[in-house]
C-alpha cells in the first residue's frame, strides 16, 4: 500500500482546507475504486494544519499494520487446520483397521467354537455307542444289541474294537487298584491265594504264588517263595496283619530284584563269552567276574556286591589286578562308576567299545 500526500496549491499553513489524495493497492478499504486508485476524502476538519495531515497518515498506516497482519496469520491457521484434519483422519484409520482386525478374530473364534462343538458331538455319540456296547458285552447279550446298529457301516468293527480296548483298561484299572497282584479266593472266603509276577527289561519271568489265611487271623499257609527270601520277617517288620498290601508290595520288590539280578547273570554268560564267572551266590547278591586288558593281556578281578536286596544294581565294585596301578587309573574308575550306574550285561557292552575289555 503506498500513500501520497499532496498540500493544497496555495501553501496556506493557516486556515485554508487541505486536500490529501491517499493511493491504496489492495482491497482492505472501504471506499469506491475509480480506475484502480481510491481518492480518499480525508475527514473534515475545522484547520489544515500539518497536524491534521500527520493524524491522517497514521490512520492510513494503522489499517495498513491491520491489513498486513491479517494476512501472514490466515495460512499458518489453515496450515494447523490441515495437519488438525489429517491427524483426525489418521486416527479414524487407525480405528477402522483395529476394528476390521477383531472383526476377524472373533470370526475365527467363531470358527474354531463351531469345530469344537461338532468334534464334541461325535465324541458324545461315539461315548453312546461305546456303553452300549459294553453293557453288551458285561450282559452276554452282544448279537441283540448289534442288530439295532447298521451292519453295513463302516465304524461297526471300529466301535466294537474301541469298547473291547474300554474294557480292558478298566479291569486293569482295577489290577492296579489291588496292587497289581491276581487274588483268587479260596475256602469260601476264609483264604485267598496271591499270585506275583517278575519281570525284568519288559520281559516276564517267574511267577510265585502265596496262599493266606484270612480268618481267623492273617497268615500264609503255603507258598513258593525260595527259601533265601526272608518271608517271616519281611511279614513281622511291615505288619502284614494291618496292612497287607505293603507287605505284597515289599515282597514283590525283593523278588522281581532277584529276578532282575539273575537275568543280568544269564545275559552276561549268554553275550560276553570273554568275561568268565568266577562266582556267584543263589541270591545273585554277589558277583565275581575276569576280565582281560587287551593290550597288556591282563587280567582283571571284578567283584560286585549287591547289598540292598531290593536292586538289581551294585553297591559296591571292587577291581583286582597284578598290575597294582591299574585299579587306581582313570579309565578303571570311570568303569567302576559305570558298573555300579548301569546293569553289568550292558556296561560290559560300553567297556569293549572303549577297549578296557576284550
């Protein structure tokens, strides 16, 4: 905005009226355009003194400071309306995702409820089937209830062989509940005989048998237990009379470690025709094997004693040799460790691998 300022003609600095003509670029004021300059009638005034002038030109900058300002603030407030704008929309965007994304979890869940649902009813209508099979199956009366089931289907065998399985593991539930031990009764109830079995490394072997009395105290009558298992006070020390399934369970401990000890003594002579056993007991608690170094050809005495007769490992390993360094060697320790750690048929299977052993 430029402003001129012409004095009248006359130069009167008195009493004559001056004529001020203001020229104006833009359009902040209010007056008429005529040909692109705006002739400003200053205001009246009694005097045209230089003051006068003066007030004028301040009012004209004063709305030209007015006009300036108002123009340097509109864009930086359309700019924080802008970024006010986009920050609105990035947060609505960001709704919008996490909404669609649970929208698809619990879709999904949905899903997966649906499929868990349907496994549930099969699971309860193969349950069905199964009881009625196996009330079947306890009545004898199998053939009447197959004759409501379709021959033709396909899961009819599999049904049968699944209440079969059912069975099974019922009755041996109930094995397991008395100890795992065949009870039969004998004299009308006034005995009962008591069978045990061994076995060692899932394989079966013997069988002993007790038959007890029950009234009027009890005590066993007959057994086959051998006669180097302590019966009388393996019964006196766990009160057989109060509580009989510890003493079963005792006893069974004690035989099927007997059982194990001789099975590890068969297998060691059935394997390893280069170790030579120099002894043993009827018990298998004591266990002398030789050796041989393969290098030096020298023989080694190993003696294994089983003190707890309730294990089939070792308590003790005593090594012998006329080389008097060679128990004392770390390669002997660490086969005396392994002996006394693993049963002696496959610990001896590890020393040949290592060459302590031919």
């Amino acid at each position: 905005m430029v402003c001129e300022r012409k004095q009248c003609a006359s130069g009167d600095r008195t009493g004559t009226t001056a004529l001020s003509r203001v020229t104006f670029t833009g359009q902040h004021c209010g007056y008429p355009e005529v040909g692109g300059v705006v002739t400003q009638q200053p205001p009246k005034s009694k005097t045209c003194k230089r003051s006068g002038c003066l007030h004028r030109i301040k009012y004209v900058q004063k709305n030209k400071e007015k006009d300036s300002g108002n123009m340097e603030g509109a864009p930086a407030k359309g700019v924080l309306s802008h970024l006010s704008l986009l920050e609105v929309k990035a947060r609505s965007r960001k709704t919008q995702l996490q909404q669609q994304s649970r929208v698809m979890e619990l879709k999904a869940k949905v899903e997966a409820l649906k499929t868990q649902r349907e496994q549930l009813k099969a699971q309860i209508q193969t349950h069905q089937d199964l009881q009625k099979l196996r009330l079947a199956m306890d009545k004898q009366c199998a053939d009447e209830e197959e004759e409501n089931m379709e021959e033709e289907s396909e899961n009819s065998k599999l049904l049968r062989l699944m209440a079969r399985h059912t069975q099974l593991k019922d009755l041996l539930h109930a094995h397991h509940l008395i100890g795992g031990y065949d009870i039969i009764k004998t004299r009308k109830g006034k005995g009962a005989c008591v069978s045990i079995a061994t076995a060692y490394e899932d394989v079966f072997l013997d069988t002993f048998n007790l038959e007890i009395d029950l009234k009027p105290t009890v005590k066993i009558s007959r057994h086959n237990i051998p006669p180097f298992i302590p019966l009388n006070n393996l019964a006196e020390q766990n009160n057989m009379q109060t509580d009989l399934r510890v003493f079963l369970d005792t006893l069974s401990k004690h035989l099927n470690a007997f059982a194990g000890r001789k099975q590890q003594l068969k297998l060691v002579k059935e394997k390893h025709k280069s170790v030579e056993v120099m002894e043993s007991n009827v018990l298998c608690s004591l266990l002398v094997l030789l050796f041989t170094v393969p290098r030096e050809k020298t023989a080694v005495l190993c003696t294994l004693d089983y003190t707890d007769h309730t294990r089939c490992l070792p308590t003790r390993v005593h090594l012998e040799s006329e080389d008097k360094q060679l128990p004392d060697s770390p390669q002997w320790k660490k086969n005396c460790t392994l002996l006394m750690e693993t049963p002696v048929h496959k610990a001896l299977i590890t020393m040949k691998k290592m060459g302590s052993i031919a």
